[in-house]
C-alpha cells in the first residue's frame, strides 16, 4: 500500500515577520532608549525620552517609537538578540534601503507604510 503524507498547512506565526508583536523577551524599551544614548549617540544624557510605542518584533527585528521631549517623536528599527539590539536606523523617517529591502514585512509596514499598531482583523 501507498502513503501520502501531506505538509501540514499552519496559520503563519509572528516569527515569520508578518506581523509585529509586542516582544516578549525583549528588548524592553529602557534598551532601546540606553542603545541610543550609547555607542549610536542619537540623544544626548539631558533629553527626556519617553517609550511611546513598542517595542514591537517581526522575527528578529525590533521597531520602537520615542516620545522626546522638544522634539519629533524619534522612530528606531534595531535587529538582533533581544537583550543586545543593534541599531538599524533611528529618525523621523526610518524607511531606508535596509528595512526596505530587508526588514521582515511586519516591520516593513510599521516603518514605511505608517502602518497601524494593533492586532490583525482587529
């Protein structure tokens, strides 16, 4: 006798970068704002810097939007490990060439669609 296995079809899952979700292990924003004012040097120590969104993750991306006191909200796009993100872009517009041609599609959307932060279908 013959058997026929078929691949099971599963519902796509946030790992595969379609959509951005909160991120459970990380980064927090607290790291995301110390990346900043670290090595990148993106804020000075005096700025007041608040988490307005996120940070959200498709795959092994991150996308985070600050809230700077006297300023435009700051957008940053980090990629890595959740407790060591490295900076991809950070600024008003962060739809450059990288997350473009790179970022999965969850932060794609957020980053240069304008997309909204919310649950699919919701």
């Amino acid at each position: 006798p013959t058997t026929t296995t078929t691949p099971s079809l599963s519902s796509p899952t946030a790992d595969a970068g379609l959509v951005a979700t909160s991120c459970p292990s990380g980064p927090t924003g607290q790291q995301v704002i110390q990346l900043l004012r670290g090595r990148a040097a993106v804020l000075s120590d005096g700025v007041r810097v608040q988490v307005g969104t996120g940070p959200l993750c498709a795959a092994d991306w991150q996308y985070t939007v600050l809230k700077v006191t006297g300023y435009e909200e700051l957008r940053v796009v980090t990629r890595g490990r959740p407790g060591a993100p490295q900076l991809v872009t950070a600024g008003t517009d962060v739809c450059n060439a990288e997350v473009r041609v790179v970022a999965p599609p969850g932060i794609r959307t957020l980053a240069c669609d304008g997309g909204t932060v919310g649950l699919p279908g919701a």
